[in-house]
C-alpha cells in the first residue's frame, strides 16, 4: 500500500530550478505581506468595519490560506530536490485546495450580491445587508465548502493506492492521483467533474445576473458623476471576478491546449492571482489606502466619512 507520493513538479523546468525557486518565493512573501496587511487595515480601522470590507477580510483569509496549499511546497521541491509528500500531507492538499477554492468562488458570489444590493437598493442597504446576513453569509460558504471538500477528498482516498506513487503534477488534485488508484474511479472523476463544474457555473451565472441588474440601474442614474462612482465600486470586484473565473474557463474551454500551457495558467491562478487580489483593492479603493496610512501611522483619515451621509459612505454614492 502506497504510504507517500511523488511530486513530478513543474514540467520542462531542468535547469530553471533557482530562478523559479526566486519566482515563486518573492510571490508568495509579498502573498502574505499584502493580504495580512489589508487584513490588519480593516480590523484597525473602524470606518471600513461594513459589509463589503467584512467579505474582502474574508477573501484575505481564503488567499492567505490557497496560496499555503502548494506554494510552500513547491518551494521546497526547488530548492532541495526533494519531491516526497506523505499521504496525509496529499490529503491536506487535496482537501484545501477544494475547500479554499470552493469558498472563494462562493465568497465572489456573495461580494456581488452585496455590491447589487447597495448600487439598486442604496436606502435599504443597511437593513438588507445587517450584520447578521453578513455573518451568516460568510459562514454560510466556508460550512458549505467544507462540506464539497470532505466529500471529494473522502472519495479520493478511500480508493485502494497501491501501484505507483508517481503523481504527473506539481501537487497533489484529485484527478492526478485517482489514476493511480487500484480500483474503478467512475464514480470519483463524475462526482468531481460534475461538483467541480457545477459549483462555478452556478456562481459565474449568479455573478452574470448580479452585474446586469447593477448595469441596468447604473444606465437609470441621471447624474453621469453618480453612474462613474457607482461603477467605480465594482471595478475591484470584476477585476478579482475575472482573475479567479479566467484561468478556469482557459483551461476547460480550451482543450487543445499544451500540458505546458495548461500548468502556467494554473500557476498563475494558484500563485498569481492570491498576490494580486490585495493590490487590486488597494490601488482602486482610497478607504484602504487611507487605513493603510493611518496603520503605518500616517495622516488622519477624516476624509473617508462622506459630508452629507457622515458614515453611511458607501450608501452616498448611490445618494449623491
């Protein structure tokens, strides 16, 4: 019986082993950096203690923890030439990688209800979106998740292993390691094909109908100073959207596609996207950018409370 697994890694890499090994380190150090550091902003500063920072806190937890998964690993495989994983370290990889990647196309889902919510109903976005939905939501994708990736992982490894412990990736998903199963894996590889596709189908739609309603009622505004600032609000959000849904739909869309290929677009989703995610809201939103200051110990950040709506502010652009 199979007690450990070996990681082939990257494919086509001899003799790119340190500088990749700089690449990835520098990614995942500024990884850690950029979503502690949104992550400690919005708990220390009061005025971003909403629902739509509340969520982005989250998604800072669920990117600190996808880009743990394999990264550090990876890494190590790198620079030691040491490409060994105990079966309950492939578990553990296995079982984050689908319950991180679960709650993160959830949490999108849920941070583009509340971006419609406060775009078309501005007046009642406090009562819909109370701390309670809030927190409910948020719990409600992690508990969801966990459940998706108990069972997928449950069915991986109660498969009998005991061939080859070669695995032809660079960590251990379910599909890499199924095929070197003792046993039918029918019933794994439908379960997951249809769970795995069905899970960002639903919430890549959900998002769809999300932004056409918020379209619609961005066209319906009459000052064109609002409809840029009620769009503005959401330029973050899309371009995180399109960060986590691209590579996938690349990858599944596109099915002529080199293994070489298909491994840098899902490095660059497991890798990348975690480190940019908090760039993207810092670069966009100057309510972090001013948390950000007043964490380091900058200037004061009175300028964040909106003159008419003194803290209602992210309901004033719809207001005002």
């Amino acid at each position: 019986m199979v007690t450990h697994f070996i990681l082939l890694g990257i494919p086509n890499t001899n003799g790119l082993q340190t500088i990749l090994f700089a690449t990835f380190l520098a990614f995942y150090l500024f990884t850690l950096l950029g979503n502690l550091l949104i992550f400690s902003a919005i708990l220390a500063d009061a005025r971003l203690h909403t629902p739509m920072y509340f969520f982005l806190c989250n998604l800072s937890i669920v990117d600190l923890g996808f880009s743990s998964i394999s990264t550090p690993k990876l890494v190590a495989n790198l620079w030691a030439q040491s490409r060994t994983i105990s079966l309950g370290g492939c578990m553990s990889q296995v079982f984050f990688y689908h319950f991180l990647g679960s709650t993160e196309c959830l949490l999108c889902t849920v941070m583009a209800y509340d971006r419609y919510v406060a775009i078309c109903h501005p007046l009642r976005y406090l009562i819909i979106m109370n701390r309670r939905v809030c927190t409910l939501l948020a719990a409600g994708t992690w508990i969801a998740s966990s459940f998706h990736a108990t069972i997928l992982t449950s069915l991986t490894f109660t498969l009998p292993y005991c061939g080859s412990n070669v695995v032809e990736y660079f960590f251990c998903d379910i599909f890499p390691v199924v095929k070197l199963a003792c046993a039918d894996t029918y019933v794994i590889e439908t379960v997951t094909f249809i769970n795995t596709g069905m899970v960002p189908m639903t919430c890549f739609l959900l998002i769809l109908a999300s932004y056409v309603r918020i379209v619609y009622s961005i066209l319906k505004m009459n000052s064109a100073k609002g409809r840029r600032k009620a769009a503005s609000t959401c330029t973050s959000h899309l371009a995180v959207v399109t960060l986590f849904f691209g590579p996938c739909a690349l990858v599944y869309t596109q099915p002529q596609l080199s293994t070489g290929m298909v491994t840098a677009v899902q490095l660059f989703g497991y890798v990348v996207t975690p480190m940019l995610n908090p760039a993207i809201y810092v670069l966009r939103n100057k309510e972090v950018k001013a948390a950000l200051r007043k964490l380091r110990g900058g200037s004061n950040t009175s300028t964040l409370m909106c003159g008419s709506c003194r803290g209602s502010r992210w309901v004033c652009i719809e207001i005002h």
